[in-house]
C-alpha cells in the first residue's frame, strides 16, 4: 500500500520516522478523490 514502509528486521509496517529512528504506525484515512492516504494526528 502507498506511504508504508516495511521493516526488514522485524516485518513490521510504518509510516512514520520518529526520535531516534523509531518507527511508528499512525492511523491514517484514504481520500477517495485522490486515492492518497494522510494520517490522522
């Protein structure tokens, strides 16, 4: 899916790049006119 990312140690998905790299997975919502995804916060 568009604006995830995947983990290669861990499998995991993310969108976002926080402190430190740690990585996160915001919630997000699809804009159905343009099929693009924005989180939410």
């Amino acid at each position: 899916m568009r604006g995830y990312k995947w983990d290669k140690t861990t499998g995991a998905s993310y969108n976002a790049v926080g402190t430190n790299g740690r990585k996160y997975l915001l919630p997000a919502l699809v804009d159905p006119n343009t099929l693009e995804c924005s989180t939410i916060v």
